[in-house]
C-alpha cells in the first residue's frame, strides 16, 4: 500500500502560542524529575506546578490548563492521586500526558499503567519499550532504559492510539508520534541527552504545555518534541560533557525563537501503518 502525504507541521507557529499563552502545567512526576522539570518548563515559556498530595491533586489539575502524570516513583497514595488528577483533567477538558516510565518492569507498574489509560490520556510518551509494555507486546525494557528500537514500536504505537484515542510519542534518537490515522518521525537532540538524567520525564512536561489551547494534539506533540530536539543539538553544539549540557540546554530552551525553528525542515505527515 502506497503511504499517503498528509501535510507538514510548523514548530514556531506552536512555540509563539505557548510563550504568549504560559500556561500552568501541574505535574506529578517522580521524585528525582520534579526540579529539572520544572526548569524546563520555565525556561521554555511555561509556569511549573508540583502538587502530588491526594487531598489537592484533583482540586490542582482542574485549574491548571494541563497536566503530566509519570509513574517513576510509585506509592499507592500516588497512584490514587493520579487517578483522581487524570479524571477530575477529562472532566474539565484539560489535556494530560501519561508518561509510563517502565511500566513493564513490575505487575504494580502494568497495573497502574492500565488504571491511568482508563482515564484517557491526550498524549502517552514513552520509550520503545514501554510503549510496546503498555500495549502487552514487551516486557518493558531494562528499568527505565529502553531495549527495543522505534522501528519495533512503531505497530505497537499505531495500535495502542487507536485502542486509547491517545496520541502517542515514542521518543528516541529519532523519535515517532501518531494518532492512529496519522504518522511522523521528528529527528533531532544530541547524544548526551540520555546522559542528563530525567530530560525524558521533562519532555512529558514540554509536550503538555505544548498541548494547551492547541487544535490538534498530534501537531503539537510533534511541535513540542521539534523544538526539544532542536534545543538538544544545539545544546551539544557548546557542552564538553553531560555537566555543560544540562546548563546548556536550558539556556538553549530559553533562546529558541520563531526564525531558528522557521529554517528547520518542516516535519512530513503520512498515514499511519
């Protein structure tokens, strides 16, 4: 079957939306993610809140304009709140993102991955390994590194968008976002990245700031990966190691702007397998 051109994606246009917009993106994160990631997101334009106790989780994510719920560091009490979160997030129709970080590695973590999907997510984002983990094709990786390539998740991707009405981004060197019906590949970053621990928690964060007031949840998950990428590269273009890089990296977040992304290759959408 021949695979069908379904237009291209301008990263700027969304980037200008979130900066003039800063939205406040509550997250429950893991414990090691919670500073870098508020980091990133200020740096990028957007307002970072941090708020996982049960008693306010559901209370907080009805009034902040979207929310990320990554399960790297579980407790029960956690995983009520993020149920509570997501919900309380679709009924206000706020976007959240599910970031299943080693979902396959444990049965709690499958259970909770399958809890949190009930609640439907806007976006997943994960590694190839916890993609294919979540759609029961995987044993979900070595930890929260992954052990499969994009090219293995790509079908386990396509299905599990159309199982969970999701996007999803399986993030990696070359990373791979679809909703079921529409595929595409985003290059970009640098080789230190997965040196710099919890950029990939970070990303959770980026895209769903991205997702706020946004048209389509699948051009702005891509747009948001596009300028993370983008930031990356040049970010390694001046660090001598992963110390250099984190600094660089934020300072690279903060200086993107319309005309660096408007040279960029526009990113190329086909059907999704």
């Amino acid at each position: 079957m021949t695979t069908a051109i379904r237009g291209t994606i301008d990263p700027a246009a969304h980037l200008a939306r979130l900066r003039e917009r800063a939205p406040l993106i509550h997250n429950i994160t893991n414990l090691v993610a919670m500073n870098p990631m508020a980091n990133v997101l200020l740096a990028l334009g957007a307002s970072p809140a941090m708020a996982h106790a049960r008693e306010e989780a559901a209370e907080f994510a009805a009034l902040a304009d979207a929310l990320t719920v990554n399960i790297g560091t579980l407790s029960p009490h956690w995983v009520a709140a993020m149920e509570e979160a997501a919900e309380a997030a679709r009924r206000t129709g706020k976007p959240w993102v599910l970031d299943p970080v080693a979902v396959g590695a444990t049965r709690y973590r499958r259970e909770a991955g399958r809890r949190l999907l009930k609640h439907r997510p806007t976006v997943i984002r994960g590694n190839a390994s916890e993609i294919l983990a979540l759609e029961q094709q995987g044993s979900g990786g070595r930890g929260v590194d992954s052990s499969d390539s994009i090219e293995t998740a790509e079908q386990a991707a396509t299905s599990l968008a159309r199982r969970s009405a999701a996007v999803v981004a399986v993030t990696g060197e070359v990373d791979l976002v679809t909703d079921g019906q529409r595929l595409t590949r985003v290059p970009g970053g640098h080789a230190l990245m997965p040196r710099v621990t919890t950029l990939g928690c970070a990303l959770t964060g980026v895209v769903a700031a991205f997702l706020v007031d946004a048209e389509d949840s699948f051009t702005a998950t891509a747009a948001a990966l596009t300028c993370y990428g983008e930031a990356g590269r040049r970010a390694g273009e001046v660090a001598a190691g992963p110390g250099s890089f984190a600094v660089a990296f934020l300072d690279a977040l903060y200086a993107l702007d319309h005309d660096q992304l408007a040279i960029l290759t526009a990113l190329e959408v086909t059907d999704a397998p």
